[in-house]
C-alpha cells in the first residue's frame, strides 16, 4: 500500500523508464543518486547502464523488493534515509553524479534547491515533477509562468523540459499532469543566498511595476539611479526582465548588503 503522505505514485512502464535513462545519457562511468526507488522500476533501468546506483528510499515497507535487487545488481546499493538529510557530496567519489528520480511532488522546491546549493558535486538531474512547476523553471520571460524559480535556475543551469507525463502511467495516477526535466548546473558560480532572496523580492507583487516590489526596501533615490542606470520604462515588471538583469540589479544596488 502506497502512502499518500509521502507522496508516492509510481511509474512502470519500462518503455518510457528507459526512454528516461537514454535521455539522462547514463554511462558505464556514471555514478547515479536515485531519489524514492519505491519498486526499483527505474533503478533497474538505471542499473543497466551505470557504474553505481545509490538508490535513496525513506519508506523501509520496500525493503524486501529493493533487497532482492541488491541481490540482481551488485552496482545498487539501497540508503534507507530522508534524500532531504543526506549529502550528494559523500556519493561522488571522483566524479560528480547524476541524480534521477520520481520526486514526491510536495517536496520538489526543497529538492531542488537543496541540489543548487550543492551542485558542485553534481553533474545534472533529471527529475519528474509536476508539469506545471517544470513549466515555471523553463519560463521565458514575458510569460504568465515566469517568475522567480524560472530566474534562478536560469541563472545556474541549463533547464529543459524533456517530457510530458499522463497521469495514466502513474500507479496511482496523481491528480495532475506530471513532466520529465532536466537541469545540467553550470560551472562558473555558486548560487549566492543574498541574489536568491533579492530576485524572489522583484516577483513579491508580480502583476504590479518592479517598483513597487522594491519601494519597501530601498530608498527613492536608489530605485530611481537603477531605472536610470539601466534604462528601465517606469511600467516595468519583474516578468520583463532576463535572469542576468537581475544579476546586475542586484549589483548596482549593493548585492547582500539590504535587510
């Protein structure tokens, strides 16, 4: 019996498991973190191509199943742990890793961003999610679905939508349409607390002017040498900025230095 408190559907069709993994470019170098194993359907899969699987499982009623495939692959090795209490660091070795998995769709925000904050140890992850969040990250601006999640994980990574997911192929089907995404971190900075909250500040009031967003935390005159400084029309929303404009917003007003 699956638990709907932790959030668990999950996929059997081999089919599109392995579609996922070719997608995922697993390799026989590769080392892979798997987040809610829950049957193994995808670990399988995962197992046929990697060096080593890491499979993360905080419900201990699966032990049995996922037992029997340590037993099948000697490449798995099942963690029975909270994937929000361990470290992606102690699974890389000498390479970063790979992290897949069929996330419970209640903890995404906290999954995701617990990967930015420690992507220097990971390579990429391909996630299942609800289609409307995988959605937000991939946003363009000037779209309805842009906001502060699209921004930041534009600013880190190459985000891709890769595909969409009916609620049928799930066991039990969720509620909602779900999607396959990928986000490949990129190598050149490290997310920076201080940016993340500014940029989550410019969407606090989205369908309003920036303006007003900042109003509450920097002076007049501050606000009015950064529309001067770079160009911006008095009408201008947080939705009609390119992630890298908040990058240098957020310089030319202080960086960290604002409460």
């Amino acid at each position: 019996m699956l638990k709907k408190s932790l959030g668990q559907h999950l996929l059997k069709d081999r089919n599109l498991l392995e579609k996922m993994v070719r997608l995922a470019g697993v390799g026989s170098d590769d080392v892979v973190v798997e987040i809610g194993p829950g049957h193994g359907d995808l670990t399988r899969c995962i197992a046929a191509k990697a060096a080593l699987v890491y499979a993360i499982e905080i419900d201990e009623r699966f032990r049995d199943v996922l037992g029997r495939l340590e037993r099948e692959f000697p490449n798995v090795s099942v963690v029975y742990s909270d994937v929000l209490h361990i470290k992606f660091a102690d699974f890389r070795a000498s390479r970063r890793i790979i992290v897949m998995g069929n996330i419970p769709y209640c903890l995404t925000g906290e999954i995701l961003f617990k990967l930015l904050f420690e992507k220097t140890g990971v390579k990429g992850a391909y996630l299942t999610m609800q289609k409307e969040v995988a959605q937000r990250i991939v946003s363009p601006s000037h779209s309805r679905s842009y906001g502060a999640l699209s921004v930041v994980f534009q600013l880190y990574a190459a985000v891709k939508m890769l595909l969409s997911i009916r609620p049928a192929l799930f066991i039990p089907p969720p509620k909602v349409d779900s999607a396959f995404l990928s986000v490949v971190f990129n190598d050149a900075t490290m997310p920076d607390q201080g940016l993340i909250t500014f940029v989550k500040r410019c969407f606090r009031y989205k369908r309003k002017y920036l303006r007003n967003s900042l109003a509450g935390y920097y002076g007049q005159d501050e606000i009015d040498g950064l529309y001067g400084h770079l160009g911006f029309p008095a009408t201008i929303r947080a939705e009609e900025i390119e992630p890298e404009g908040f990058v240098e917003m957020y310089g030319f007003l202080g960086g960290g230095r604002e409460t």
